[in-house]
C-alpha cells in the first residue's frame, strides 16, 4: 500500500477512535507520576502553580468555544465517531487562521495535566506522540475534505496553516456566537479538564503524605466545576433549553 493510502486509511481508523487518546495519556501520565512521586523526583506544586497549568487548558478549551460556537450543524468542524461529515466548508472565523482549531484546543486542554507532572522527557513524549496521533487523522479528514470540495478546499488550505495559527488571516464569520451550542457540548471537557489535575494533587497527597487531603482553594474549583458540569448535565437530558436550530 502507498504511503499516501496508508495515511488516509491509519487516519479514518484513529478518526472513529480518537476518544481513547485521553484515556491513554492519562493511565501513562498518571503511572509515570506515581512513579515520580514514589522516587521523590517531583514534589507538589503550591495550589495557584497548578492554577496556572490549569489555565493552559482552559486557553484550548477557549479556543475550542470560539470554534464550536460559530460552527453550525452538518460542516467539516462536526464531524463524529460515525465517519466523516461535512455539508459545507468552513472558511471564515476561526478557520480563517488554521485549518484544525479543534485539535489546537485538545493539545492545550492536554498539555495542561502533562505539565503537572513537570517532567521535560514526558513532556516531550506526549507532543511527540500527539503530533503523529493527529497527523494521520488530520490528513485523513483533509483527503475526505479535497475530495468532497475540491477546488475550494485547495484555496483555502494552501493559505491557512494547518495547525499553527497566522492572526493576519482573520475573516469574519457571518454565524453568531452561540453559548448554547457550547454550553451543549463542551461541560464534559471542561469538569473534565478539572477533574483530572484535581485528581493528580490528591494523588500527590496521599503518596507524599500518606493521607487523603485537599488545599481549601482546589477544593473550592472542583465543586464549582462540579455544580457546573452538573447543571448542564441535567438540564441537557430533560429540557430542551440548550438546542439550537442549525447548530
């Protein structure tokens, strides 16, 4: 098989699967830092360190907000497990400055429990290993999208990078933000996001001090996050407030 075949045919097979990517950095991540924290090769950071790393992912799950919340139903920014799906191409707002915002956003979202464990080697491994995870699905949904559009996708890619934003390309979308199509679908990342960092410090804990524990100021986050994630949830499964027509 082509290399260019084996690509697109690796990428489609990875698409319908890249829901186990968290799952894997998280078992790895979080074994290596046991192991780190049981050899005494990290310590507990003061609780607003991890604040910071924190933020990190909430810069990706900023940018996945600004993404999905002019994104409307049935284009190449809503794609899912199924297969690939794309009505119409998206060009303007954010995808006026690169081609996978989406995948941006998840790197930040994932690089901010990677930096945690604030080991360089770790480090290094997960960009490694996240660039050519999304490499094969990113050309696999860039063969799927020149093939459907052709000539208008090849206009469009050979100006916007790919992965690395350039804010001098900016056009502005015609959609309107929508909060609801956000709120919808994204209060998972987001208790998510939290949830894992929370866990990794009452990890720390309990192998540094040999005791389950919590600073006061994360506990405050996690409960907020959790009140948030909790609302939406209920309010995703018995009301209708969170849809939104085309999006």
């Amino acid at each position: 098989m082509a290399l260019q075949e084996s690509f697109e045919k690796q990428g489609n097979w990875l698409f319908k699967r890249r829901g186990f990517l968290p799952l894997f950095i998280v078992i790895v991540g979080g074994g290596w830092y046991v192991f780190l924290l049981y050899n005494n090769a990290v310590t507990i950071h003061h609780w607003w360190v991890d604040f910071l790393y924190l933020c990190v992912g909430f810069l990706g799950l900023g940018i996945r907000i600004l993404t999905i919340g002019f994104t409307p139903k049935g284009t190449s920014g809503r794609n899912t497990g199924a297969g690939q799906i794309a009505e119409q191409l998206n060009t303007a707002g954010i995808y006026s400055m690169v081609r996978h915002p989406l995948y941006l956003g998840n790197f930040f979202m994932w690089l901010a429990p990677v930096l945690i464990l604030s080991d360089l080697w770790f480090t290094l491994f997960f960009c490694l290993f996240y660039w050519i995870y999304y490499e094969r699905i990113m050309y696999a949904e860039e063969q799927f999208l020149r093939k459907k559009f052709g000539q208008e996708y090849l206009d469009w890619s050979s100006k916007t990078p790919a992965f690395f934003p350039k804010f001098s390309l900016y056009k502005k979308t015609d959609l309107q933000f929508s909060l609801k199509s956000v709120l919808k679908r994204e209060y998972n990342g987001f208790f998510n996001l939290v949830f894992i960092i929370t866990l990794l410090r009452i990890l720390g804990f309990a192998i540094t001090n040999k005791q389950f524990e919590l600073d006061k100021p994360w506990c405050i986050i996690i409960s907020a996050a959790f009140v948030i994630f909790l609302s939406l949830k209920i309010i995703r499964k018995f009301t209708n407030l969170l849809n939104v027509e085309g999006r």
